[in-house]
C-alpha cells in the first residue's frame, strides 16, 4: 500500500518537473548492507556544481579491487609454495639472488683492492715526500759551504775599487796557497812520515744513495766493494751485492763498477754452494766471507775460482737469533775488515750477551786474539771496525741517531762516544766500513747508501 503511495507521489512530482527540466531529476535504487532496498531520488542543485566527497565511492571501489587482486596473487603464491607449484619460477629466484650476491661481493672486493693500493700509493707519496724534504733541506745548506770555499759572492760584494781579491793578484794566490796548506800540516803528525791515517772516528756525513732495490727480496741485505781485491778478475770498482731475504739465499750478484750498479745492471750472478745467513758478510782480498744459514759455520769462497776455499766454526758463538742486533735478522755473526785485517763481531752464552771481537786469519778463519767488550749486542741495532776499534749504532730506524760505543782493541779499553749518524730510511739492516774508500757501506729500507767518514788524529795511547 506504501509502495503504492510512493510511486505515486514520485510519478506526480515527475510529471509536474518535468516541463521545467527533465535532465535535472534521477532515480536510483540499491541495497544496503542488510540487503534491504534504497531509493534514492537526486535533484541537481541550481547552485553547487559537485558536492564534496562525492568521488569517495568510486576510489573505494578501486582500492577494494586492487586489495582482491592482491590477495588472489598472495593465495596462488601460497598454494604455489605448498603445493610444489612454480618450483622452477623459485629456483630462477634464487638463481637471480645468487648472482646479485655474487656481484656485489665482486664489487667489495675490488674496492677493498682499490683501496689498499690507494693507501699503499699515499704511503709512497709521503716517502717521496719526505726524501724531498730532507734532500731541499740539503740543497739549502749547501750554497753556505760553496759560497764560502769559492769566494765568488764575495768577489761580487767587494767595493770596485778593491783589487786584493782578484783572482789573478799575486797575492791572492799566495793566501789561497797558505789556506789549502794548513789541514794538510795537521793530518801528518810531526815525526811521523809513516801515518796510515788511521784515528779515532770523529764524524760520518749524509748518507748518499746509489741504488734502490725494486723489489720485497731487497728489503734488506749485503752490499760492497772489495778495498784489497786480488787477481785480475776483479778490481776494487767491482760492486757486490746479496739480497738476504729468503730462506736459502745463495746468488752473489757482481756489478763492473758503481755505474753499472745504479743502473741494476750485473755482469754476472755466482751460486753460493752454501747458504748465507742474514747481513754479516763481507768482501776482503779476493774473497766473500759470510756464515753459514742456521750455523755458526765461517765459509770464505774464493771469487776467482768461485769455490768453497775454506770453512771452520767460530767457537762458542751464538747463532740463527741466539745474540742478534736489535733489529733482528739473524745477525748473530757480523764479519767485517778494516785496516788490521779481517774480524768477527759476535756474542757467546760465556759472555752473557756483551759483544765478543775476534781478529781472524783470513786464510783459514781460525781466531788469533779476541776481546769481551760491556755492551750488550741486542742494545745496538749495528756495528764496525774502524782501525781496530769496535763502533757501534744506537738505533736502527731513529732518523738522527748516534754511533754511541766505541772499544779500542790496542789498549782493550771502551768508552761511551757521541758521533751523530743518520738514518734516512728509517730501517738500518747492514753497516760496514771500507778502508780503501774511507767510507761506510750501508742498507737502509731497500735503500743502499754510503757515508763519508772523518778519522781524527790518533792518540797516543794507541799509536
């Protein structure tokens, strides 16, 4: 009956706005959510254009159509899973995961390379650096030391009119003459014609560079010149080197002369017939004396013959890290020659420790006379000889260290000394005196050097 009445109602208000505008007016029917009829009778409103919120319903209606589909994927992907369904779709999965992973371990890996040869390539910038500090800070002395011995800025400061200092005056050239006579009357005592210059060390220059070794088996080792070479084979320009890392070290490399070994050229390579432990060997007439590896056995091997030409065990040393320097390396023997022949530099449980000196024969390596000294051998990081007198380095990798001990063999008498020695790579492996050059040999960080020496007047308690 209500029903009835409605659509009447509806029809009549219809049929009486129909005249004024029939695309104004609709009607709709729809169920609620308790399923129960709606109509719903819409009016354009002669004022609004749209009403707020009317798009709502259909961005529901999207939402809603996306969240099925959703869950349709997400319940074919289930039942996939469980039921065995797309194995082949997961194992391409896991394939693609594996690769990706691969990938970016790949890629860490190589930046973690890169990485370390960036730092490797800034710790060799700043060496770099550092030599060319130390080499300006050089250059920067030296024009003192020039302008003073040549007199060529000071010819320039001098007043015109002053004549005294021209180089063609007479009595210039007599002053110079005086000048250049007077250290030459200080190095010859009086009454004594027969001096050898042999004295007590007083002072060791800058360390010079001849070559850098190019590769980790340089690090450390033995080079030097033979100050009394015998034979025709070899003179005393001839360069002798050892690079003593490795476990059997036995290739003896022999250079024309220092040219050719700046340049890392040998004329030929001799195979020790046994092999050489650590730093401590030396050249002396003719012969390469060295220890043997993981033994207190002394080999002297003839160069010319290139044969073993005598061998014998110094008795009671300590050796392979029994009583080494204290930078290591197995250097428990350290042989060395200087004006009075050849020596070894060693330690013995006797002795505690202290630094033991034995002068050897050079033939047959049997010990003639030794000498227990009070320093220790691991508190220096090296020693020498110089005119039969011990000398020894304070530190190894200090830049401005000093050579602070000295034993003199003549009177059996030691003494604490203050030489200033530099370190200029900061890893001193290898010190050795020649006599004939009147310099230091020397291995530092891959680095082969050599210092001048000066020698002072000889006292008279040793002369």
């Amino acid at each position: 009956m209500w029903l009835q009445v409605f659509f009447l109602c509806l029809s009549c208000l219809t049929l009486s706005n129909q005249s004024q505008d029939q695309d104004q007016a609709s009607l709709h029917r729809s169920n609620d959510h308790a399923g129960r009829c709606h109509y719903t009778f819409t009016v354009a409103s002669p004022k609004e254009s749209s009403c707020p919120g009317s798009s709502m319903k259909p961005e529901m209606d999207e939402v809603l159509s996306r969240l099925t589909l959703l869950e349709a994927l997400v319940s074919r992907f289930i039942a996939g899973v469980d039921g065995g369904v797309g194995t082949g779709a997961g194992a391409n999965g896991e394939e693609g995961l594996q690769e990706a992973y691969s990938q970016v371990t790949g890629e860490r890996n190589q930046l973690q390379q890169d990485k370390e040869r960036l730092n490797r390539q800034v710790q060799e910038l700043q060496r770099r650096l550092d030599e060319l500090s130390q080499e300006a800070e050089s250059l920067r002395q030296k024009p003192c030391k020039q302008t003073h011995t040549s007199g060529g800025s000071q010819r320039d400061n001098r007043p015109a009119s002053d004549t005294a200092y021209d180089f063609g005056n007479g009595a210039y050239q007599e002053m110079k003459a005086e000048v250049t006579e007077v250290p030459a009357s200080h190095l010859i005592p009086e009454g004594n014609h027969n001096f050898t210059g042999c004295g007590e060390l007083q002072s060791v220059g800058d360390p010079v560079l001849h070559r850098k070794a190019d590769s980790i088996t340089g690090k450390y080792g033995m080079w030097l010149q033979d100050p009394e070479p015998q034979g025709p084979h070899y003179t005393n320009k001839t360069v002798w080197r050892i690079d003593t890392v490795g476990k059997d070290v036995r290739q003896l490399f022999a250079y024309e002369d220092m040219e050719q070994f700046s340049r890392g050229f040998p004329m030929k390579v001799l195979v020790l017939p046994e092999p050489v432990e650590s730093t401590g060997a030396t050249v002396y007439r003719g012969s390469l004396y060295y220890q043997r590896r993981r033994s207190r056995t002394l080999i002297r091997y003839d160069l010319a013959s290139e044969s073993l030409a005598s061998r014998l065990d110094l008795p009671h040393a300590g050796f392979h890290g029994q009583h080494p320097y204290s930078w290591g390396g197995y250097t428990d023997i350290d042989l060395a020659a200087d004006e009075q022949g050849l020596w070894a530099i060693y330690s013995t449980n006797k002795a505690k420790g202290a630094i033991v000196i034995s002068l050897l024969d050079p033939e047959s390596l049997e010990v003639k006379r030794s000498w227990e000294t009070n320093i220790r051998k691991n508190t220096v990081a090296n020693a020498f000889m110089v005119c039969g007198r011990l000398y020894t380095v304070a530190s190894y990798t200090t830049l401005n260290t000093t050579i602070n001990y000295m034993f003199d063999t003549a009177t059996s008498v030691g003494r604490a000394v203050v030489v200033p020695f530099k370190n200029k790579y900061h890893y001193n492996s290898m010190v050795d005196y020649n006599h004939a050059q009147r310099k230091l040999y020397a291995w530092d960080n891959f680095h082969m050097v050599t210092y001048d020496i000066r020698l002072g007047r000889p006292s008279h308690s040793s002369s």
